[in-house]
C-alpha cells in the first residue's frame, strides 16, 4: 500500500465517523467541517451554513481556475448493513463505510493529495446534494467566484463523465365531479379517468422519443410514480393527483416537454400543474450548443490526461456548473451500483488512481 493510499484511507475512516446522512439533516459547521479545516493548515478557508443542514467549506490556495467540487452528505443507513456504517472497515480490496463510495472516498483522495502537494487548487465541500435542494451550490455560483472548469466528484469508476440526463418532477392535480358511478357520463366526469387517459397519452409520447440520440444516451426516461384520489368504486372520483417525473437529453428542451405534457390534459379536467424539482442536464444552458460543450468537456479531461466514460443516466450537480457556464465534468472512484447500498464500498484500486491523478492534477 502507498503511503498515497494509507493516507486517503486515513482520512476516510475520520469523514465516515462523522454522522452526515441526509435526512435527517443534522449537519453543522463543526464535526466533519472542523476536521477538513484543519487538515488544509496551508488553504484559505470559509464555511457558510446556509441553512437546513446545507453547510459549505470553500478551500483556496493560489490562484486556480479550476473547482473541484464533492459532497459530503450521505443518504441514511438501512438496517441490511452488517456492521457500523460509521465505521470503515478495510479488505484486502475494498473500503466499506457509508459514503466511502458516494462520496467520501473523493473528499478523503482530495485532502491527501492537497498534502503532498504546493500547487494553485480550489475545493467545494457541500452537504446537501442528497436532499435535492442544492443550496450550496447554488449560493457559490452566485458569487463572483472567477472560476472556469469543475470537476464533480461522483463515482463514475474513475473515468470522465462528460453528458447525463435532466431531471424533472411534477405532481399534477384532476379535477372531476362527483356523481353516482351508473350515471351515463361518469366517463368523462371522473378526475381518475382523466388522469388515467393523460398517462396513456404521455405513454405513448415516450415511446415516440425512443429514436432521438445524445452522447451514447438514448431516448426519453419517464415515470409515472404515484396516482391517488377518488371515494370508493361506486362514487364518481371528483379529484386526482399524479407524480410524474422525466429525464430528458441534454439535446431535449425541459420547458417545451412540459408544454407537451401538460397538453396532453384538457383545461377542463386539469386543476393544477406543478413543477416540485428541476435539474438541468450536463451539459446545460442552450440545446443547441450540447454538442459543442460536450466536446469542451472532453478537450479538458483530454488535457487532464481523464479517461473517458460513457454518458449516465443519473443525475449531478455537475450541470449546475455547467448551467452557469464553467466547463464541466464528473470524475471520481466507486461504482454508482454500490451508491446508497448497504455494505456500500468503495475500491483501493480506484482510490489511489483517483489520488494520483488529483496529485497530477495540482502539481
């Protein structure tokens, strides 16, 4: 074992003893915030609680143009976990602590390579990602913070991620009139019925987007999550509600595959049409220029000397970078098919890669 990697792992076994699973939120700017703070002795340091549990560390030494960005927050254990998930444990091939794969196992890489290490580098530590509220993030590209690259570190099997999806989620309410259910036109006054006519339609559009391309992503990913509402089988439903959500290319337009959705009810049987959360794809901004950004996201991990990876169909915040004009794409050790497992684990193999190009990268 290098002694790269024993100090990675050093600092991973102190990130994963720190509580930080999200919900419930309990995150402040001691605990974790403190020991990062003090493992960075040559950085200029800020950390901003904005609130709910969304708390930021901003590292700075020199003058660097690129961010590397890593959350810190973890989603709640299960009960399936066979020993303490905040304590790390270590195989002969593995790390095990939750988080250690998303994605703590980056943030501890980071911190060691900073060490060894006197270049210009800048790191984001942030701690919401996991409760879709980027507060964080959001507040850092508010400032004027002058940079024009970000790497996002997301377990990508330690290779370039240049494009993934949008996501949205909208929860859409029916209207109906209540009757008894004999009545000739129960068909076309029951919100249940309406809705369910408004999911075929939207069905089927899928379906039709099957064919479109972008970056080695195909088509349109939709879901209908959750459909409630009416009394009982013999009354006529007099409300409805939907959970829907989509996933659209990078080549997609969120705001007309809204105007199609929502189309696809009448004004009549539709009450309300309400967008709960949007992120935009990677890389984002105009669709036009998708394919010209996606090739200024690879030209940097190019330089960076990053293998390349396949486009994914989860979700970052590396597109909130993206969306304010950085160039930028994620990178980072771990399989996402271990992300929010129990036993969750992350490979020594692909922590010390990612340590050494991060050493690469800041020298």
């Amino acid at each position: 074992m290098t002694p790269l990697l024993e100090s990675t792992l050093d600092h991973l076994q102190a990130l994963v003893a720190f509580d930080t699973r999200n919900p419930p939120r309990a995150i402040t700017t001691g605990g974790i915030f403190d020991y990062i703070r003090a493992q960075l002795p040559d950085f200029t340091v800020e950390v901003t609680d904005h609130g709910a549990g969304a708390v930021s560390l901003f590292a700075v030494r020199g003058q660097p143009k690129r961010l590397f960005n890593v959350h810190l927050d973890t989603v709640p254990s299960s009960p399936a976990w066979s020993a303490d998930p905040l304590k790390l444990r270590v195989s002969e091939d593995r790390a095990i602590g939750l988080g250690a794969c998303d994605i703590k196992g980056a943030a501890a890489a980071l911190i060691a390579a900073a060490q060894i290490t006197r270049g210009d580098a800048a790191f984001l530590f942030s701690s919401d990602e996991e409760a879709n509220d980027p507060r964080c993030i959001a507040a850092f590209l508010a400032r004027d913070h002058g940079f024009s690259e970000a790497i996002i570190a997301e377990p990508t099997q330690g290779q370039a991620v240049l494009a993934h999806r949008g996501i949205s989620a909208v929860r859409m309410a029916f209207a109906g009139q209540a009757g008894h259910a004999s009545a000739e036109n129960a068909l076309s006054l029951s919100a249940l019925h309406n809705a369910m006519r408004w999911g075929t339609t939207a069905l089927d559009f899928v379906q039709a987007q099957h064919h479109l391309r972008f970056g080695g992503l195909t088509g349109l990913r939709f879901n209908i999550g959750r459909v409630e509402g009416g009394i009982k089988a013999n009354m006529i439903a007099p409300s409805a509600e939907v959970r829907f959500g989509f996933r659209p290319l990078p080549s997609q337009d969120m705001d007309g595959l809204h105007a199609q959705f929502r189309s696809f009810a009448s004004a009549e049987a539709l009450a309300e049409y309400e967008e709960t959360f949007r992120g935009p794809s990677l890389p984002s901004g105009d669709v036009a220029r998708a394919e010209e950004r996606r090739l200024a996201a690879r030209d940097l991990a190019d330089e960076l000397g990053l293998p390349i990876g396949s486009a994914v169909d989860f979700w970052t915040e590396a597109s909130l970078f993206s969306q304010a004009g950085l160039t930028a794409l994620v990178y980072g050790p771990g399989d996402i098919a271990q992300a929010h497992t129990a036993d969750e684990w992350v490979s020594l193999e692909q922590l010390q890669s990612y340590a050494d190009s991060v050493v690469r990268m800041l020298a």
